[in-house]
C-alpha cells in the first residue's frame, strides 16, 4: 500500500467521522441557543434532534419549534409572546401594544 492510498485510508476512516460530528454538535448548539432565543424549550429540542438524527431533527425543528416573539419588552428588549402580562428576563410589566415587526 502506497503512501497516498494509505492517506486516503486515513482520511476516510478518522477524519469524516470527525467532520459529521462537528457538523452535528454545530447543529445542536444552534437549535439550543435560537430555541433559547425564543423560550420554546431548548433542552427539550436538542434531546429531539438527538434522538431524531442530523436532518430530521433539524427539519422538525425548523418546522414546530421555532414560534415568531410576538412583543418586545420596553425595558430589557427581550422578544416575548404577547399573552404574558409581564416580561420574562426583567419582570417588568408588557405593554402589548407594541408588536414586534
């Protein structure tokens, strides 16, 4: 066996695991922080795209989980659906006349 060939060996058998791994923590990471982002059970979606795998996970989750913030709090700016009567992150009382555009 050759040098390249053996490199290619390497290549195929380390180094692509290792790729679909990093691609995949990339995938959770980011479905946690933007589920965070929009208070819709973070830990709850990343256990589905866990358990569902790399593209259905994501696809579901792009689908279901991600719910548009309706109001943003005068006070601390955070996005929040307009049915609570006070803000999340600060506490402060919502104004829902304010819609997030």
């Amino acid at each position: 066996m050759g040098f390249f060939e053996e490199l290619s060996f390497i290549a195929n058998i380390y180094i692509w695991p290792i790729i679909v791994f990093l691609v995949n923590l990339a995938m959770l990471v980011w479905i946690y922080r933007d589920a965070k982002n929009y208070n819709t059970y973070p830990i709850l979606w990343v256990l589905a795209a866990v358990i569902l795998n790399f593209p259905l996970g994501l696809i579901l989750y792009l689908l279901y989980g991600r719910k548009d913030p309706k109001v943003v709090c005068r006070h601390c700016h955070n996005k929040q659906s307009s049915d609570l009567e006070y803000c999340a992150n600060c506490g402060a009382e919502m104004d829902n006349r304010e819609y997030y555009a």
